[in-house]
C-alpha cells in the first residue's frame, strides 16, 4: 500500500520504509507556531495540539491529491502541562534543554492519516522521558554534535542518534518517540486493505 507522507521529517520517511510501507513526500509547509499559538490561547491541551497539526498537515495535503491516503504526524513537548517547541535558535536550544534537565517530561506524537480534504482515522501515543542532570558543558557538547538544520526540523533530542546519552529512563515505544507510531499505523492499513 502506498501512502503520501505529509512531512520532510527524513526519520519518518526512514521509519514507513523500515516497514515496507511505501511513501511518497510531499511536505505540507504549515506555519505551525501560529497554529500552535492560537490553541494555547484557546487553553487546548498539548494532545490536542499535536492531533490537530497532524491533522491540518494530512488534510492540506489530502486536498491536493484526491483518494490518495495522506499521513499528517506532529510530536509536541510537554513539560508539566507547558508546551515545548522546536528551538528557533542555539540559544533557545541551550535554554530548552536546561528547561528539560533533570525532569521527566511527556513526548506527545500524533499521526492522522486523511483522504479526499478530510481525517479517516487518527492515533496519539504519549512516552515519558526524565532527562539526566546535565551541566551546561554537557548541554553545549551535545548540541555540538546536531547540525542547525536538523536542529531546527525535529527538535532538541534525536532519541535515534546521540539523543538517548541525554536521558535516565524513556518510556515508550521507541518509533513514537522519534515522530511515527508505525505500529498502530499499520494496523490500520492492514483494516483498509
């Protein structure tokens, strides 16, 4: 079964060809902290936002490219209930980080998967993460070791790289984690074929 992956997140892509589901990429390009802002003004939960900008990315998409199965996915950062985004800078990254250390906090990932303008069928899983205590020399040594553009695209923790030095205990299902619960996505397809 072939599918259109709403995103140019590489980990994705690499998860759904893991598991010999083929996808075709075709970003949504969404401005999400405007999104984003106007549910956390609207006091929405960090569950909520994650669903509904995997949503708005399928459903984009889906529009374009009639009865075509399209797959949305967002993960969203929650610490204590504040939402955590991807850092805008290196200085915003040390800052997250530091936010971070030392606590457990949940990863939310959601996945929306939309045909002809519209959702069909959606899932969101949710891992918790505690990070070590780290010092800011180990905050900056780590950050030495991601590029700006990978940075910049999924955040300050690539759980698939060097990501897991940073943590104590992760719980959860590792492909979650790292931005696709391929499991329940397939099955779904498997109810679709």
């Amino acid at each position: 079964m072939k599918i259109i992956l709403a995103s140019k997140s590489e980990v994705r892509k690499i998860i759904l060809q893991k598991n010999k589901i083929d996808c075709e990429v075709i970003p949504s390009n969404i401005d999400e902290d405007q999104f984003k802002e106007s549910l956390i003004n609207e006091k929405a939960t960090p569950e909520l936002i994650s669903k509904n900008l995997a949503e708005l990315k399928a459903n984009k998409i889906s529009k374009k490219k009639p009865n075509e199965l399209v797959l949305g996915a967002d993960s969203v950062i929650d610490l204590k209930n504040e939402l955590i985004s991807k850092p805008k800078s290196r200085e915003e990254a040390i800052k997250i980080l530091q936010k971070l250390n030392g606590q457990r906090h949940q990863l939310i990932s959601s996945v929306c998967i939309s045909k002809n303008g519209s959702m069909i069928w959606h899932y969101t899983d949710a891992s918790t993460l505690t990070m070590r205590q780290l010092s800011l020399d180990e905050i900056k040594s780590y950050l030495t070791k991601i590029k700006d553009k990978e940075l910049y695209a999924y955040g300050v923790y690539q759980i698939e790289a060097d990501g897991k030095s940073l943590f104590s205990k992760i719980e959860g299902d590792k492909d979650a984690i790292m931005g696709l619960p391929v499991k329940k996505i397939k099955e779904y397809l498997n109810t679709i074929k």
